[in-house]
C-alpha cells in the first residue's frame, strides 16, 4: 500500500490533541491507496441480505 505522506495524500492525527495535519505526496508511486485496498476487499465479501 502507498504510504501517505510520500507516496500518496492523506492526514496525520494527534492522538495527543486535535491537531490534524494534511500530507501531500513527496512522489507519485504504482501503489494502491488504503481505501482502494478496503474497496477491493469489500468486493470480495458475500452481500449480505436486509433483515
């Protein structure tokens, strides 16, 4: 997975406070992004019917 920060955007939390930081890329990479890795999982899981 692209390491945000560097190899894709995403925001660095304070566990300490509310501070939360935006993280552009350093440099673009082929990896896939946390949330296109869940979508694919996702996909991947039976649909669950409504009950």
């Amino acid at each position: 997975m692209s390491t945000p920060g560097i190899g894709s955007a995403g925001h660095i939390f304070r566990t300490d406070g509310t501070v939360l930081m935006p993280l552009h890329a350093a440099r673009p990479d082929a990896l896939p992004t946390v949330a296109a890795v869940m979508q694919g999982l996702l996909a991947q899981l039976p649909a669950r019917r409504a009950a």
